[in-house]
C-alpha cells in the first residue's frame, strides 16, 4: 500500500466527510479537525509540520532574554522602580557589604521577573501552539500551498502560523486589532525567527486591501472571538451584531478568484459553553448567507457524542495542563471562489 492509499485509508477510518454540498460561487466542506488529524499523527508530512513548528519554539527559547526586555515595558519600569527602594535601604551599609547586598538583591530581582516576562510570551505561545496542535498542520495540508503565494492571516496576534507559511517561501500580510501585538511583539518574534511578514492592524470586518488580492486567506480560531464579551465570569458570543458573517463576506472580497478560504473555529455541543460554534450554527451563520447559492440544502451532520470520548482522550493524553479544551473541538471549513 503506497503513502497516499494508506492516507485514506486511515483519513476515513477515523472521520466521515460532512455533506456541504457544492456552491456557484464557491465549494465548500466541513471537517471535525482533530478526529481528522488524528488519523494523521503517524505521518512523515504531519510529523514534518509539527517539528518545524516545535523548532520555531525552541528558537524562541534561545533569545528569551531579548524577548524579556520587548515584553517587560510597563511590567519592568514598575520593577525596576520596586527594586531602587530596595536599593535606597542600603545606604546605611559599609560599602563592601552595600555591593554584595545589592548584587544579591540585583540577582534575585532579575531572575524572578525575568522568568515571569519569559513565561508571558514562551507559556502563552506554547498554549496557542497545544490548540492548534490539530489545526495548524490540519489547515496546511488542506489549503494546496503551492510556491510563493499571496497570503493573508486574519487574528494573527502572536501566532507562529504566518511566520512558518513565511519561512516556506510565501508573502504574508498579517492582521489584528491588537496594536501591541502587531506593531511591537509579533514583529520582534517574526525577525527572530528571521521573516519578513507584513503586519497590519486591521479589523477583519474593514480589510483595507482591494478585491481579488490574495490567492489565500486564512482565519484560524478568530470569527469565535470577535464578539466575545465576559458574563458572570463566562466567555460568551451571543452573534447580536452579525460580524462573523460580514467577517467572511470581507475575506471572500479580497480573496481572487479559485482562491481558498479556511476557516477553523471553536465546535461544541456542550450547553454550558457558551462561546463555541453549535454544528446549527455553523450552518447558519457561516454558510447561511449563501444559501441561495447552494445546489442542495442539505445540512452538515456529526455524531458529537460518537466523537466526543476520543477527542477528550486526545486532549487529556497530549496536553493535561490544558483542561479547557477537553469538551471542546474544532470545526474547519474550506471555501473556494469562482
């Protein structure tokens, strides 16, 4: 059996396609990401994906010292502030007794705050790389990446993905509301990892591209949150203004034509969470507005509860730390323009 018959063999032992059926405008699938990738796990393609990923953190972890002095700004000054009152109680001291005094204290101060800057961005980067430990590789084997494409990545943030789909040859444009994150971190990060990307604050409702500029268009884990609003302590997106969908209609405007859309968001069928994508509206909400285009209306189906113990498996195994995602998947959809 050669590389790509065992490929199916084990895509379809693990997952059944969803029935989106075709678009005029566009084609359009629906995949439960982790069952998917799972069947991947054992790959030389998925282990390719997930190595050069795990190589971009440890080069993060090579310049944590650099990267405390861009994430410390406002933190640090408060420290340092702390600190020379600390200091100020010395000068009663003998001088040599003031310098091993301070240096101890100096010392103590720095590798206290300078692990606690480091953690900000290597902790955080890591938790965003465990959630899409799936969704990443799952979206590069599915988006037919061929040599420098035109890109764009919406909700970057401080996100790996547009710096690897870089360092494969690509021009990516980056976008976030997150000022910070676009002008000052994700920038330093991306000249760590030696690219060049093209950061941009933008709302992904408002793109200011032109039409038909990018061959693809990725939002990963983005359309759940541009709503997001806390309640009672819950994280929680009631939809009120509709951004999610004027968010696609935005993405397919700058997308050119046979371009590929991808889009993964948060899936559950769990009542009590409240910001996750029900598979209802998935259907309505991301694939509604072109409902008049559909050939037939069927509606995607998954067996949550079929799928639910393996996924909560998967999560348990790979990642225990991460207790907020067990209960939770994530649902890609594909979209190509015509």
């Amino acid at each position: 059996m050669n590389t790509n018959e065992l490929w199916e063999k084990n895509l379809y032992s693990f997952y059944r396609e969803i029935p989106i059926n075709r678009l005029l405008s566009a084609n359009a699938r629906v995949e439960m990401i982790e069952v998917l990738s799972t069947s991947l796990i054992e790959t030389k393609h998925y282990r390719r994906i997930t190595s050069e990923f795990e190589e971009m953190w440890r080069r993060l972890d090579r310049h944590r010292y650099e990267i405390d002095v861009v994430l410390g700004n406002g933190r640090l000054f408060t420290g340092l502030n702390a600190f020379s009152r600390k200091v100020s109680q010395l000068k009663n001291l003998p001088a040599q007794s003031k310098f091993e005094a301070f240096w101890k204290l100096f010392c103590r101060f720095y590798r206290k705050k300078s692990k606690k800057f480091t953690s900000d961005i290597l902790l955080q980067s890591n938790r965003l790389w465990s959630i899409r430990y799936w969704e990443y590789p799952w979206t590069i084997t599915n988006s037919r990446l061929t040599k420098r494409m035109k890109i764009l990545d919406v909700g970057s943030g401080w996100s790996l993905f547009p710096m690897y789909l870089a360092k494969h040859g690509h021009h990516v444009d980056a976008t976030d509301t997150n000022k910070e994150q676009m002008t000052k971190i994700s920038p330093f990060l991306a000249r760590i990892q030696k690219v060049e990307i093209n950061y941009r604050v933008q709302n992904v409702t408002q793109l200011d591209y032109a039409g038909d500029t990018f061959d693809r268009v990725f939002c990963i884990s983005t359309l759940e949150h541009i709503e997001e609003e806390i309640v009672n302590g819950q994280h929680v997106n009631y939809h009120s203004r509709n951004l999610d969908i004027i968010a696609i209609s935005e993405m397919l405007r700058v997308l050119r034509p046979g371009g590929l859309l991808v889009i993964t968001v948060d899936y559950g069928e769990n009542p009590s969470d409240k910001r996750s994508y029900r598979l209802r509206d998935i259907y309505k909400r991301l694939l509604y507005p072109y409902q008049h285009l559909l050939l037939n209306n069927d509606k995607p189906a998954i067996n949550w509860h079929k799928h639910c113990s393996e996924i909560i498996r998967l999560w348990e195994n790979k990642f225990p730390f991460l207790k907020h995602g067990v209960g939770r998947s994530s649902i890609g959809i594909i979209l190509e323009k015509k």
